[in-house]
C-alpha cells in the first residue's frame, strides 16, 4: 500500500493598494480562493482599474495565517504610532 501524505492547507494573504485607496492605506485580506480569481477582478470594479495586488501563498493553517498578520499589522501601526508622536514631540 503506498501512503499518502495529507495535504497541506493553502492560505493566501494579499493586499490591495493605488486606485482609489489613498495612499498610506491599503487593503489586506486573508482567503483560501487564489487572488488572481474571479474575486480578485470584483476589487477592480470598487477601487478602479489602476488598484494592483500583492499576495502571498502560505503553507500554514488559515487561523494561524490571520494572527501572523494581525500582530505584524499591529506592530507596524504601534511602530508609526510611535513616530509620530516623536515628530510632534520635536516640532514643539
């Protein structure tokens, strides 16, 4: 009998930026469906022809793709959280 090896979930995570997003913002989503699909092209029609994409595939559990992000995403808000506030602290 030949064994077969259980297959590893696949999890995308990917960003929207340009178009109508202002810049600075973006738009990040985690999903199991390829972002090139049908839906990637459904973004199109709300942020403009000009929005591009970013994504990647993760070998990882969807949960423990989402966390991975949420914390990196917070990381960098507390990071240019922090900036700013030394910015302003200089200006005064």
């Amino acid at each position: 009998m030949s064994k077969t090896k259980a297959k590893a979930p696949v999890v995308y995570a990917f960003v929207l930026y340009g178009g109508i997003i202002t810049k600075g913002y973006t738009y990040v989503k985690i999903t199991n469906e390829h972002p090139e699909s049908e839906e990637y092209e459904k973004y199109k029609e709300f942020y403009g022809d000009d929005v591009k994409g970013r994504y990647v595939k993760c070998a990882k559990d969807f949960d423990e793709v989402k966390t991975a992000v949420a914390e990196a995403l917070a990381e960098q808000l507390q990071k240019r959280s922090d900036e700013e506030k030394e910015k302003l602290e200089k200006e005064k």
